[in-house]
C-alpha cells in the first residue's frame, strides 16, 4: 500500500500557532485584572455594597468561531456588583459588565478589518439567602462584538465567580472567557453554599 502525504497549507500552520495563542490568553484572562476598587453607599433597604472590578485587556487572541475569524481584542471590561440587606437576612445582589472602548482587528485571514464592543451594560440580579453561612454563585456576562464589514457578530462570554461573604461583601473572581456565536440565554449557571 502506497501512502502519500499532501503538502501542509501555511494557513494551516498559521491557524494551529493563533489557535495555541488563543487557548493561552483565555487560560490567562483571570489574571488580568489590574485595578479594583470598592465603595459603599447608603440605599432604602440597608446598607449597599458596591464593588468594581476592571479587567483590562492589552490583547486577546480570539477566534471567531461564526466565520474562522482570528481576532486580536484590547480594552477594558468592568464587572460591577451592588449587594443590599433584604428585610428576611439575605441579599439582592445586581452584577453588571460592561466593556468600554473594547476593539479589535482581524489578522488573519486577509483582508483585515475592525471589530468593535456594542458598549452596553450586561446587567442580572437575584437573591442570595440569609448569611448563615457563605454563598458562591456562577453567573455569565457578554459583550457583542460586531464586525466594521459584512460578516457575523460574535460574543465575547466572560465566566465568573461571585463570593457572597456573610457581612454581604460580594467579590467576583474570573473563571474563563469565550466567545459564542449566539448570545448566551441565561446568565446564572449554578449556586452553590
């Protein structure tokens, strides 16, 4: 039996190469985080608790999966989360994203072109329960990101932790980012306590 190899497309090489970058910036994206700030304000309910986290992001490989689109993204996500005392002991917690000046650039394949955040706010809440002991939410937030040319949007999914502590102080803690074709239906995956 005769075995013949055909020659490897450079494309081909070039998209196994972004595809190893993409897999690291995602598994780094959690590390990215380069200010946090934390305030409180008074509300009707108690006392709210906000904290803001920004992620910024220098450059993120990504491939968009709707077209094979490799795409470098920069610019700056941040999470905001509001916790307020409810009347029975537990909390309603609001959790925003939202990504400012997010941008991209299409690098391969040729020609290349821009992809831009829809810059809105990805906000969801619920209700944590009473503090006996603490709570640990899984919740998703996105950010479009749409094409400066005639192709598919795509969304940027950001996977994150939230912490409920007894005293209310809520911290979200990146899991991992991806990107869907299709926005995500829901933002809460899973409670745990």
């Amino acid at each position: 039996m005769r075995t013949t190899h055909q020659p490897r497309s450079p494309h081909a090489s070039l998209r196994r190469s972004i595809l190893v970058a993409v897999a690291m910036a995602v598994a780094v994206l959690g590390g990215l985080v380069t200010k946090s700030s934390a305030s409180a304000t008074t509300s009707g309910t108690g006392r709210t608790q906000v904290v803001r986290v920004t992620l910024d992001v220098p450059a993120l490989l990504a491939e968009n999966k709707c077209n094979l689109d490799t795409v470098n993204l920069h610019g700056q996500e941040t999470i905001t989360t509001s916790t307020t005392p409810l009347s029975n002991g537990g909390y309603r917690v609001v959790s925003s994203l939202q990504a400012k000046n997010l941008t991209g650039e299409r690098i391969a394949p040729p020609p290349a072109y821009g992809y831009k955040g829809d810059d809105t706010q990805d906000t969801y809440s619920y209700d944590a329960p009473p503090p006996n002991h603490t709570t640990s939410v899984t919740l998703l937030h996105w950010t479009r990101l749409v094409p400066q040319f005639n192709a598919p949007s795509m969304w940027l999914v950001i996977e994150f932790r939230e912490v409920i502590a007894a005293d209310g102080t809520t911290v979200p803690t990146v899991d991992r980012a991806y990107l869907s074709c299709t926005q995500p239906s829901s933002h809460d995956c899973h409670k745990t306590s």
